[in-house]
C-alpha cells in the first residue's frame, strides 16, 4: 500500500498535518538538544578514537528528526492506529528521554539501555512499516544507521568510564 489516494492530498489538510509533525519532532528535539548540551561533563570523558566532533551532531539530528517526522506522517495518514505508529510514538518518547539521561543525568549505563530500546523499536517500526507504506520504513534506514553508531560511541565511552 501507499499514502491515502492522490485526491486526499489536493486540500491543505494532510500538509497542514505534515508540517506539524515536522515542527513537533523538530522542535522538541532542538529544545531537548539546546537544555542537555553536552557541557564540562562530557567533555572530561574518555572516548574512542571514532567519536565525531560535537558539531556534527546538531545537522545529523536535524536531518534525522526531519525523516522521521516524515515517516511518522506517512503511517498516520493511513492509520494512526496502526502498530507501526504506536512504535513511531514510542521510539518518539525514548528517543526525546535519551540526551537528558545522558547529558544532563550523567548515567552512561542506563543511557546505553534507553539507545537499546530506541534501536529495538526502529527495528519493529521498519518491519511493521513496510504493510502500510514501504518509504516510511526506509525513512528510518538513516535513523537505524545512527542509532547504531550512537550506540556503539555510548557503549564505548561507557567501558572507558
């Protein structure tokens, strides 16, 4: 299947819901990003040679943030209810919960295990996705890819540590 018929898509509405998923994600994601900076904490950690510069981290979210607010658009409207959308909310919520647990708690192990559940729940979205709309599953291709190396970089500095 695919998105709802073209003709649902000639009014305002399904855009209008589009770009409000966008600011949502976005949005919360930026003010989460800019009240858990990784600050003199972070900084005083032992990390792997593989660790990026800090800098790369707000576009790479940016541009994540944005796919996945596209992906979660895609499944709502063609079911909110669906499975596939209630794991897009849930990776959603321990997604946001990840930077304050790491960055501002300063708990490394239990910040590993919530980037766990984040990598679980995009594994179980881009195979329930696929039933409703094959593009919002591979919209999470970038997203599992990072949430991979995130967690390789939170496991690392966490055997460092």
């Amino acid at each position: 299947m695919s998105l709802a018929s073209l003709a649902d898509y000639r009014t305002p509405r399904p855009w209008l819901i589009l770009v409000a998923f966008i600011i949502v994600v976005v949005g919360v994601g930026g003010v989460i990003g800019t009240q858990s900076l990784p600050g003199t904490w972070y900084e005083g950690l032992n990390k792997p040679p593989f660790n990026p510069p800090n800098w790369v981290f707000g576009p790479a979210w940016f541009t994540l943030y944005v796919l996945i607010a596209i992906a979660g658009w895609r499944i709502f409207m063609i079911d909110a209810r669906s499975t596939a959308m209630k794991l897009w909310y849930a990776q959603m919520v321990l997604n946001f919960a990840w930077s304050p647990v790491w960055f501002t708690a300063h708990q490394i192990w239990p910040a590993y295990a919530l980037i766990m559940a984040i990598w679980l729940l995009i594994i179980a979205f881009m195979l329930t996705a696929p039933r409703l709309d094959k593009p919002a599953a591979w919209l999470f291709a970038p997203y599992l890819l990072w949430v991979t190396f995130a967690s390789m970089l939170n496991l690392s500095i966490g055997l460092l540590n």
